[in-house]
C-alpha cells in the first residue's frame, strides 16, 4: 500500500484539490493522510477523500517519515509560510522525511520556482503532479513499462 501524505493550511483548499485528483487518477491500493496546520484545513482535506486527517506540528513530524510521499504546495517546505502557520519543525520534517515529495508552485508562497510553466493554473500544477506520480509507481511496479491512462488491472 503507498502512502501518502498531503500537507495544507489555511482553508486546505490545494490540499483538497490534490486528494481529490489523487483519487480521480491513481486506481491502486493508497492510504492518503491529511495533515493540517490547523483543524478547519484538516478537516475540508477529510472532506476530499482523506482516509485519516491529524492536525499540527506534532502530527506532521511524526507521520513524515512514515510515509511514501508527500504532496503539498512548496510552502511545506519554508518556515513561516502560509502566513506563519507552517513551523521551523514541520519544515524541517517534510525536507528530513526519506519520502519523495511533490511540491505545487504557489503565488502565495512567496517562493518562485524559475522554470515552471507560469500559464499553468493550480489545477493543472496539481494533475501534472498527480500524474507524474501515477506514471512513477506505475513504473516502479510494473518493472519499467511507462503507464497508459487508465491501467486495466485497477479497473
């Protein structure tokens, strides 16, 4: 089973969106965890499909370096982002954890990321995440084939 963990603050709207296109796009067995900076994002990040949501800095150092992944936008990352409710700790988790991460551009994270394709909206940051993850484990399981669109064996 892959794990996953998606990380939001504030309202959990991105964190939502990208629980939701995970469960749109990848067919196989996951357990995706919500953790929140605070509770109303944990809990709209349930709301999306999360099987399990735990809040705070606590729940993101512990459950970091448990998991297969990360998603998040690149203000998981950064002390003080999202308007001081990510900590120097839950930063600190996310960049230590053995976990691949997946980071989505955000204009309010304050941090540019020279390269992205600037005309794509957060919705499609976010299934471009999605699908690169997809087409990854796809890989990885199948000893290198790359993916088609929907695999018949997660029918």
């Amino acid at each position: 089973m892959l794990k996953i963990a998606v990380i939001d603050g504030q309202e959990g709207g991105i964190g939502r969106q990208i629980i939701e296109e995970i469960r749109q796009r990848i067919y196989w067995d996951i357990q995706i965890i919500a953790l929140g900076t605070n509770s109303l994002a944990t809990s709209f990040m349930v709301q999306g499909g999360a099987n399990v949501g735990a809040t705070g800095e606590n729940a993101v150092q512990s459950a970091a370096p448990k998991v297969d992944l990360i998603l998040g936008s690149v203000g998981i990352i950064a002390a003080n982002s999202m308007k001081g409710e990510v900590t120097e700790a839950m930063a600190l988790a996310v960049v230590s954890s053995p976990a691949r991460k997946f980071l989505i551009p955000h204009e309010k994270s304050g941090i540019k990321i020279s390269g992205v394709d600037e005309s794509l909206n957060t919705s499609q940051l976010i299934e471009k995440a999605v699908k690169s993850i997809k087409a990854l484990y796809y890989e990885e399981k199948n000893g290198g084939s790359v993916a088609p669109s929907v695999p018949s064996t997660y029918k």
